[in-house]
C-alpha cells in the first residue's frame, strides 16, 4: 500500500522531505473531509431508508395509525411503549429499532421482552437511557411489524385501538 500511495501522490525523492510532507498533508485533509462529506451523505440516505420503511408500513391498511414523527423516526404506540425506528443520535450511525418510554417499569421491561420472545428474536438489545430495548437493523419495516402483529396476539393493543403518541 505505501508504493500504491507513494505512485499515486507522486511523493519521489527529487521533491524533497517537506514537498512530499506537504502533499500527504493536503491529502489527509483532503481524506479528512471526504469522511466528513461521506457521513453527511450516510445520514441523509438513512433519512431516505426510514421514509422508504415507513411508507412501506403505510401501505398496509393494518398500519393506518402509524405516525412518522419526523425525519428521522416513525413508530407506534404500544400499550404506552413508543415502538419504531430511528436514525439519529446513534453512535454507531446505523438505524435502529426501539422500545422507548421514560420512567419505564420492570414490568415494562418484562413486556417488551415478551414481546421480543413471541417474535422470535434474541433478546441482545441494548438498554440505555430511556430506551427499554434497542438494537441496529437493517430491516426496519419488517421488525416493526413483527412487533405490531406479536403485540396484538399478546394483547398489547388491540386493533381499534392502536392510537400513535410520539415520544
């Protein structure tokens, strides 16, 4: 790799040590707001990906009362659990999945783990800050309406009386 960058950033003797300093100078900067600009651009295709999940989900009939509550989120309400996607303030920079309450309860907690259960998924969701359960996905559309339809089995909700409240 350094004969590749060596070839590729012309850096030859003949430059001199503080020449050929100066090009891998400029050449980080320039890697720097290439990364930068890359993030950016991630960001605003995660925007594009939770409106493409969260119209997929409105296409249903069954998701009728389902609210998109910004640019960065939708989800529903689950007997007083907002349940959804998000993009944003996520360290990792990934969508993710959520159950989130302030002020949850243990019982809470059991809930969501049931539900998780009846969906057929590992419980390996982080719990921080107000989030009950949360995990990275790249399927947001599809987990949402596991646990949409596993929380109308359990008898979360039932069906005339899903109502969204955004968190």
């Amino acid at each position: 790799m350094i004969e590749y960058l060596r070839k590729k950033l012309n850096i030859i003797t003949e430059n001199g040590a503080e020449r050929n300093l100066a090009i891998i100078n400029d050449s980080q900067k320039d890697l720097e707001r290439l990364l930068a600009d890359l993030g950016d651009l991630r960001h605003i295709i995660y925007g594009e990906q939770i409106k493409e999940w969260y119209n997929t989900l409105r296409g249903n009939p069954q998701f009728g009362n389902l609210v998109k509550t910004d640019d960065d989120s939708f989800g529903i309400c689950l007997d007083g659990i907002w349940c959804g996607c998000w993009y944003k303030d996520n360290n990792d920079m990934h969508p993710y999945w959520g159950f989130w309450k302030a002020d949850f309860t243990e019982e809470e907690v059991s809930k969501v783990k049931k539900l998780l259960e009846a969906c057929g998924m590992a419980d390996d969701g982080k719990q921080e800050n107000d989030f009950i359960r949360r995990a990275n996905t790249d399927e947001g559309d599809q987990v949402c309406s596991k646990f949409y339809y596993s929380a109308l089995e359990l008898g979360y909700i039932r069906r005339q009386e899903v109502r969204m409240t955004p968190h």
